[in-house]
C-alpha cells in the first residue's frame, strides 16, 4: 500500500470540509436579500456543483502538465483570498444585484456565481491535484484515489455537520468564510515551497486576527439592523413608523419579500398586521374557544393578543425555530405564561404525533406557516394535512388558515390547491381576502384567510364586534380552477405557483 503523505490527506480532508461549509453559510448571506426558498437554494447547490465539476476538470488538466505542490498551494491561497474577498464584499455584490430588480430565478444564480463560483471552482481543482501527487505507480492507483475520495467525502460530512448544526447557530456568517479562508491559507501553508510561503503565513495570522476581530466587533459590510442566525433562518430585526398612525413597529423578516412578524412598541399585545386579526374569527363561529393551537409561531403577535384578551383560553403553538422563539422573548415581549405552551417542532411531525397519541383535540386550530408567498412548506398544503387537522379539531371546531395569493388569475394557484386539498375533510370553506374583499381586485395577490370547520355560516347582525371582519367575506361564486391539481403529500407542485406569484 502506497503510503500518503499526511499534508496531502489533510489537503482532501479539510478540502471537503470548506467546500460544504461554504455552501452552508453562503445560503445565510443570500437570504436577506433573496430569502431561503427552493429556488434559492437550487440555484446556490446547482452552481457550486457546477463550479466545482469546472474545477475537476481543470485541476486535472494542470497537474497532469505541472504535478508541483507549489501550484497546489497556490491555488489553495487564491482560494482563500476570494473566500475572504466573499466575506467582506457579499453585502455590496448582492445589492447590486437585488437592484437590477430580476426575478428570483435569475437574480439566485447571479448570486450564487458572482459569490461562490470562483471559490468552488478553485477548490473543485484541489481534489484532482492531490490524487495526481499522491500516485506513485499505475498498480497502486485505485487504492490511492479510494483513500483521497474517502478522506474528502468524509471532510464534506463534516463540515456538512459542523456547518449545519454548530457554527451558523453561533458565529455569523461572513466571519464562517473569515474562518474557512484562514483554513485554506493553512493548507497552502503546508504545501507550499518557495518564497510565496511567507505569503501563506502572513495570511494565516491577519486571517485568523481579523476573524476574531470580526466576531467580536462585526464586519464592516454588516446592515445596520439587527441580524440574528438561527438553526433555520437569518432574521432581520428593524423597526419604523406605522403610516396609518404614527406608531413605532418593531418588525422580523426571515424572508426579503415580507414581513414575518410586527409590534407596536406601546402595545405589544395589540396586533398590528391586518391579516392576523382574522383569527378572531374562531370566537365568532365558535363562543365556546378554550384551547387553541397555533402552526407557526414567529414573534408571537396572535397568541400574545389572544391571551390578553381570553384569560380562560389556553394555547399550544408549534413553532419549527427555537431561534425564532428566542428571539420573540428578547425583542417581542413574549413572556412565560400557564395558559402557554410552546413545542419546537415542525408542525407536520407534530400533527402526525397528535394524532398517534391520541392528544386532547382542540376548538380551534390557527395556521400561519409561510414565510411568504415564495418561501412555502409544501407539506403543510395537502389534503393529509386537512385530514390530520379535521381529526384534532372538536365538533364545532374552527380552522384559520393564512393563505397568501390571489382569489383568481396567475397568481391564485396557491388558494386554489390548499382549498381544493382541505375540503376533502372540511364540510365549511369560508373565505376571507385580508386586504381587499372588492371583486374588483380578485387578482391581486394578498393574505386571505380561509376558514374551515363544520359551522353554518351567519349573518351579521347589528352591533356584531366581528362586523368589519365579516364584511370581507367573499361571497361571490367560488369554483377552484381544474387546471390546478389537488395538493397532496405525493404532489404538491407550491413552488410553481409561488413563483407566478
């Protein structure tokens, strides 16, 4: 057995390793300018993929005419100045981007090649170039690249791993790159020969110095909102004046496009969102409310109103983000509260658990899991879903959904396939458009609230509290479009329709 020079196997190893965390953390940099869809995602996985087959084959190409260390630590070391470069240029890249106003398609893979293919490219040449050094003869070949491949799969695990569950929970993103650059200047360090090793070396240690700096003192590229990174999300906290009355709001975006979650800093117990006022409607239709659970918690903004306002309601919100929730505590005055009880979870897991042990249904059931119109958890779409909902529901129980789409047009889709998906199990499909109830705007994309269950419908009646909710009820004729197939676990195509969104 050929024996491999140790240097090499830290070079495949730790090769891997950058590769994937790149990936990762790349994904935080893009998604407060373009969110964390599928579409985003694709596009970041696609180009490195791409890059880094670009990179094979030329780093095959280069050490077959020039086998020498040397070119493999440099390019080690160009790698490790563009990762840097990454860090710290990301913020200006992207808003350049974000301003040529393009679809997400497009502007994701801009993204991805301005951020991440040269990086990708260049590491993608590293593996190649290690195989070429370590062999020695033709009969020891196979043996020789078995053990490198092993080594830089095993590096991808890890920094899969190590990415994905400790350092973007921890560090911030951009001082991830500072890190994985310092990495690679290390490597070049030890594979160097020649006079540009003092090079490497100087790099390692500003590497390393301005890495720490960074992470105590930020990058200079950070926004001037407050950026949180969670296991699932990055998370912009802002705040700014409501037009309609002059009060300060506190804001959470976890996607680009919309806002996740709003507070008036004077009240955080009054609901700010006019959508979110709809599921006041479950009182309406049920007086008799006492336990309520919530899909989708954010900062908290519903349960916190409907507390205050309930004394003997009791809620159970299934939130997918302890982050989230974390963050809610510090910055959205959500408190410890008996009649609260949070279960971090995803809210498909949940409802399949509730349902297999049996857990004390509820009279009412809120959803608000989309992070917007782009960013849609197709799971929680179909008509398995209505099923296990309809199961946790009581006799008279009340479901609150919030959709975001349009009544008709291009951009109704969304609407169509979740009700044609939930009457299968809901005999009552009520539907409310949150922003504007007027036919006249059936096209325009908006949050309407659909609510489910087995009521029979009312009329209003003078002085009912509920009167204005009720007038946004749409009472013309509603036949879902044929053309777009009942969402179900098996196919739930929500990414089509988000995007004509």
């Amino acid at each position: 057995m050929v024996k491999i020079p140790m240097r090499l196997q830290a070079v495949s190893f730790f090769g891997g390793a950058a590769t994937m965390i790149i990936e990762m953390a790349g994904s935080r940099l893009v998604a407060p300018y373009f969110g964390t869809s599928l579409i985003v995602w694709t596009a970041l996985i696609g180009i490195i993929m791409t890059s880094l087959c670009i990179g094979n084959w030329l780093g095959g190409s280069s050490a077959d005419k020039r086998p020498e260390e040397k070119l493999l630590g440099r390019t080690l070391m160009y790698a490790a100045v563009i990762t840097a470069g990454t860090a710290y240029g990301s913020n200006f890249i992207l808003n350049s981007i974000q301003e040529l106003e393009i679809n997400l398609y497009i502007s994701s893979v801009y993204s991805a090649c301005a951020l991440f293919a040269p990086s990708s490219i260049l590491l993608g040449m590293v593996q190649p170039f290690v195989v070429r050094l370590a062999m020695r003869d033709v009969k020891s070949s196979g043996g020789v690249v078995g053990r490198l491949s092993a080594l830089n799969s095993a590096g991808s695990i890890l920094g899969t791993f190590l990415g994905g569950f400790v350092l973007i929970s921890l560090i911030p993103s951009a001082v991830i790159l500072m890190l994985v650059a310092t990495l690679l200047a290390f490597l070049s360090v030890i594979t160097y020969t020649g006079t540009w090793r003092k090079v490497a070396v100087i790099f390692v240690i500003g590497g390393a110095g301005l890495s720490y700096y960074a992470l105590a003192k930020g990058l200079p590229y950070s926004p001037v909102l407050v950026q949180k990174d969670t296991a699932h999300n990055h998370v912009t906290l802002a705040e700014s004046i409501d037009r309609r009355n002059g009060r300060r709001v506190r804001i959470m975006i976890t996607d680009p496009s919309s806002a996740q979650s709003l507070m008036y800093l004077d009240n955080p117990a009054e609901l700010v969102s006019e959508y979110t006022k709809y599921y006041d409607l479950a009182f309406r239709y049920n007086p008799e409310v006492k336990r309520i659970l919530m899909l989708g918690g954010g900062g908290y903004s519903v349960p916190k109103h409907v507390l205050s306002e309930h004394k003997d309601v009791s809620m159970d919100v299934v939130e997918l983000d302890e982050g989230i929730t974390r963050i809610a505590r510090e910055y959205f005055c959500l408190e410890d509260n008996p009649n609260l009880r949070i279960y971090h979870e995803d809210a498909r897991t949940f409802l399949n658990r509730s349902e297999r042990d049996k857990i004390e249904p509820y009279d009412a059931i809120f959803m608000d899991t989309f992070n917007s119109a782009a960013n849609i958890p197709f799971h929680l779409t179909t008509a398995e879903t209505g099923a296990h909902l309809r199961k946790l529901l009581k006799p008279g129980g009340v479901l609150v959904v919030n959709i975001i789409s349009s009544m008709y047009g291009t951009k109704s889709g969304m609407l169509h396939g979740i009700y044609k998906a939930f009457s299968r199990s809901f005999s009552t499909m009520m539907i409310f458009p949150a922003n504007a109830p007027d036919p006249r705007y059936a096209r325009a994309l908006q949050n309407i609230m659909l609510v489910a269950g087995d009521m029979v419908p009312a009329s209003v009646a003078s002085g009912d509290k509920y009167a204005e909710l009720l007038s946004h009820q749409w009472l013309e004729p509603f036949t879902p479009d044929a053309s777009v197939p009942v969402f179900t676990d098996s196919f739930a195509p929500v990414e089509k329709y988000a995007l004509m969104q």
